[in-house]
C-alpha cells in the first residue's frame, strides 16, 4: 500500500510565501515523476510543476520564477516552494506521483489535496 500525504498550504497575503510537502509512505521501491496540479473554484485542474526522478523540472509559465519544485529521495518526498504569491494562485493543490511498489511497476497516486489562499 502507498500513501501520499500533503501538509503546508493555508492563508497567505499578496506576495507571501508557502511550502507545500507530499511524502510517499508504504511499499516504494522507486519514484519516478512527482507533479503539483492546482484546482481553482469552477476551473479545470492545472498541471503547476513537475520533476522527473533526474531533477529535471518544468513550470506553468505564470509560475515561473516564482515557484520551486524539489524532491528528496532519500525521504521520498516532493516540495513545492511558492513565493511571490498573487490571488490567482488561490486553490486547492494536489500533488500526484508515479510510484513502483516492485521493479518497472510504476502507477499513479493523487495526495488528498490542500487548499491555497492568497488575499489581494
């Protein structure tokens, strides 16, 4: 069995900053891809980031320069540093990783998700 279990988040003013963290728990044998996706109210979920298991990571544009996408292996955790927030980073964000419990077996796991509130 394998968790993902997000913590950070919360209520934050204009051009404040916010840490976001998914550790993977249970049976990993290996990590491959950890993405943030974020939710607005009446919007379509947006992939926000993503890192491949080579540190390699691309950004929504409007992100850009303002967030950051971080993994540590060796706790089997991703983050999601965001600074410079505006209110239209407001919503719920959810970190989503391919997981392989044995070798070559990778599948998808979703965090229970966490709401972001930047006020104007």
């Amino acid at each position: 069995q394998v968790q993902l279990v997000q913590s950070g988040g919360g209520f934050v003013q204009f051009g404040g900053s916010l840490n976001l963290s998914c550790a993977a728990s249970g049976n990993i044998f290996s990590i491959r891809v950890i993405t943030w996706f974020r939710q607005a109210p009446g919007k379509a979920r947006e992939l926000v980031a993503t890192i491949t298991d080579g540190d390699r990571s691309s950004y929504l544009d409007s992100v850009k320069g303002r967030f950051t996408i971080s993994r540590d292996n060796a706790k089997n955790t991703g983050y999601l540093q965001m600074n410079s927030l505006k209110p239209e980073d407001t919503g719920v964000y959810y970190c989503n990783a391919h997981i392989a419990s044995n070798p070559g077996d990778f599948r998808s796991y979703w965090g229970q998700g966490t709401q972001v509130t930047v006020s104007s």
